[in-house]
C-alpha cells in the first residue's frame, strides 16, 4: 500500500487481532469447564487409535513440526495430515504467558504424546511424536511442566524397566525399538513378524 499511514494502522491492527486471538485460544483450552462444549478433548476417539483422547492444539503441534520437514519410509507423516498450523501461532501461545496459564494445557499434550508412541514400534510413525516432545523440552515452560508432571516417574507401582516405560512419559519414547518385543507390551507394526516374514522371501 502506498499510504503509509494506512498500511501502518493496519498493520497495528493485524497485530492486535493476532495477539487477542492467541489469548482467547490460551484461556479456552485452560479453562474448557468455562465453556457451553465442556470438556474440549474428545471423549470418543477412533477405534484403533492409540490416543485416548487429544487437545485441539495435538494436531497443530504435529503440523508444526512436521512443516517442510521430509520424514523417511518409517511412519510417514499421518499425525497431523490435513491440518496446517498458522505461521507463528505456537510460539507465540508459549511466549509471554505465565506457568499455571499453560500448565494444565502442556500436561495434557504430554499425555497424548505418551498415548501417540506407547504401542508403536520403529516401523512406525515414532519421528512426529518424538519431534514435537523436543520442541516443547526446549521451552522453558515445556521443560518445567514436564519435570512436574505426575507421569515424569509414576509412583504406586512396581518399577521395573518394563513398566516404567509402559506408564510413563519419557518412557514410550524410549520403547520404540527393532527388537521383537515381550507379548503383552508388543507394539505395532510387529517388528518380529516383519523380520520373519523378510527372511521367509
């Protein structure tokens, strides 16, 4: 625009618009009792799906970290296909905000990180999951919540290996691997059947 001035009002008012959109979203996924839909995470999830339930920022998280990053033959990109995060929405939902703001809202994107990798194995899709728990670890709100988190290391059972990865948030991450894994904790695709099948042919 030519007009100078013009261009700078709207430009503020880009800006304020921006900003007060950012801040509602903040508020209505910390507060979702707050309002008329209640809870915001879904309470029917798809059948096969290994996340119980996800926020609504879940998929935002995945599209941001997967944007014009090529991800090989092991997963694919499907966490958050179809869904574009707009350009600077997430760090500017971190940034400036106080930590009990975005506590609740974190604890419930590292549960669903945990629910997105605990039964994958490294034939599938474990680099999203993985990516985006990096990128909230290297918030310094992200990293707090996380080390206050109740899941960090989960208390009242029996802790051994197994176990600790199975319940708790790291511990999936670390799970992931191409060995054939023990019956009950056994995640998909099956590494083994696949070895076996590959040496059938």
């Amino acid at each position: 625009m030519k007009d100078k001035t013009i261009r700078s009002g709207m430009e503020s008012a880009a800006k304020q618009a921006k900003k007060l959109a950012v801040s509602y979203a903040r508020i209505h996924l910390g507060n979702p009792d707050l309002f008329s839909n209640g809870n915001l995470r879904d309470s029917n999830p798809k059948a096969g799906s290994s996340v119980s339930s996800s926020s609504p920022l879940f998929p935002l998280l995945f599209a941001e970290v997967s944007n014009g990053v090529m991800l090989d033959g092991f997963g694919g990109n499907d966490c958050g296909s179809g869904v574009d995060c707009p350009r600077g929405f997430l760090e500017d939902f971190f940034k400036d905000s106080d930590f009990d703001t975005l506590e609740p809202i974190l604890k419930g994107l590292y549960e669903d990180l945990r629910g997105s990798v605990l039964k994958v194995s490294a034939l599938g899709n474990f680099q999203q999951p993985l990516r985006a728990l990096s990128y909230l670890v290297k918030l310094p709100v992200g990293a707090k919540s996380l080390v206050n988190h109740p899941w960090r290391i989960p208390k009242g059972v029996y802790l051994n290996g197994l176990v600790i990865e199975m319940t708790s948030i790291l511990g999936p991450f670390f799970h992931v691997s191409a060995l054939p894994d023990h019956t009950i904790f056994k995640s998909q695709p099956d590494v083994g059947q696949q070895c076996f099948s590959d040496a059938i042919h």
